[in-house]
C-alpha cells in the first residue's frame, strides 16, 4: 500500500515528491514492522497553497535527501509486491519520473491495483477519496488532520482490506490488477519541448471524417444553441467573445 505527497500536481510541469510511505500486506494482514517511509528534499520550492495540504514546508526537507539517494532501498522494498494505491496515477507518474530522472530502470512491468477504480466500480456516483473510503468502511481517520503519505498508505490498507472481504480470503472479480505501464506515460527526453504528453498523440490526429448528413446534423444543432441561448458566443466578434 503505497502513497505519495509532492509539489504539485504534474511531474511534467517540474513538481518533485516530497515524502513517499508504504506499508506491506501480506496474507491479508497488515505486517507490523514493515513499512517504507522517507522524507524528500525535491531540489525546488514547496508553494504555500501545497504545504496547507500535507504540511510539509521547505524547511522541513532541506536536509533531506534527493530522491536518487534513497530509490535503491525504494525498489528493494516493493520489489515482487503488487503496488495498491489510490489515484494510482497520480503517484506513479511521480515515481518513474524520479527513477527516470535519477537514471534507474523501469517499474513498468509490476503489477498495480488502483483502489479508485475499485471504489468507482462498487460506489459509482458517490464520493471516493480516501476520507470518504473511511467513514463508508468505519476506518478511523481521525489522526488525518492533514495529508500524510505513511498515515494515507496505513489507512489505504485498512480499506482495501475492508473493501475486498476484510481479513479473511476473499475471491474478487472485480479487483483490476494492471501494469504500471498502463498507468504511465512520460517521455524518454525532454526536448526543450512544452507539449503534454498526455494530449500530444491526440493533437497530431487528422479529424475524423465526417459525411453530409452528420454536417448538416452539426449545422443543425449550433443554430439550435444559438437560438436558445440568445447569443452563441463563437458568432461574437473576437474582442467581444
């Protein structure tokens, strides 16, 4: 069970990890003694409106190590483990950035369980963040004053065994097991260049092709927005639009 707190939100505008905790399940119970869990010092500032979430300032990290310093015990630690996370995205995009940029191999090969998808699939249209999972399983939260990445991976394990049939056996079809490949996609080198890479492919697509009909239905439907709206925007001149 596997948690992160960074800089920011995207590894692609420069955000760093700040802390990274993990705590290990085995035979669907929670191992005493054997947690992972660092501080990081990400080489760049903390903004204020970040440390009012985790509560991790500058300060706090200076003399902690770069990330490249403790990824060896890192990997040593998850080595063989199916990684569960929450918004596994979010964190492992972090994580093969910072291996990347630290020069070490891939993770693309282990195998992942993202506890979102999980509770989106049992809950859809309900709340689904970590404070939500607690109070719908009954896992004390109460120590999560703030965001904390060893606390958020204690508390994720207490969900997702409640989540999966709690400390007994349970055969679940519906828990995802995926790579983290398919989770990640950062590129090989920068290349001075600002393009995201999550809509980069996407830009480069020539149109789909539309026929007559489907013309005429689109015509169709911005005069109806426009009729119904009073003024369509996109009719506006361009200093007013």
């Amino acid at each position: 069970m596997l948690d992160t707190e960074t800089t920011g939100l995207s590894p692609l505008n420069g955000d760093r990890m700040v802390e990274i905790g993990a705590v290990e399940v085995c035979h669907r119970s929670i191992q005493e003694g054997r947690s992972f869990h660092r501080y990081i010092n990400p080489g760049r500032p903390i903004p204020e409106e970040v440390v009012r979430i985790h509560g991790i300032s500058d300060d706090d990290v200076k003399n902690e190590p770069p990330f490249d310093e403790i990824a060896p015990s890192f990997l040593e630690f998850v080595d063989g483990a199916t990684l569960v996370i929450h918004n596994a995205g979010f964190d492992l995009g972090f994580i093969a950035n910072e291996l990347r940029l630290g020069g070490f191999d891939d993770i693309g090969h282990m195998s992942v369980i993202d506890t979102l998808d999980l509770a989106r699939h049992r809950h859809p249209h309900q709340r689904n963040n970590l404070d939500a999972l607690c109070d719908r399983y009954g896992v004390d939260r109460s120590r999560r004053t703030r965001h904390g990445a060893l606390l958020d991976a204690e508390l994720l394990a207490e969900v997702y065994l409640a989540m999966t049939g709690g400390r007994q056996f349970s055969l679940d079809t519906d828990v995802h097991i995926q790579t983290v490949s398919n989770f990640v996609r950062l590129p090989e080198t920068q290349s001075g260049r600002d393009e995201k890479v999550e809509t980069a492919a996407m830009m480069r697509r020539p149109p789909p092709p539309m026929d007559e009909q489907e013309m005429e239905a689109h015509q169709l439907l911005l005069e109806r927005i426009h009729q119904e709206s009073g003024q369509a925007i996109w009719l506006l001149p361009p200093q007013q639009a």
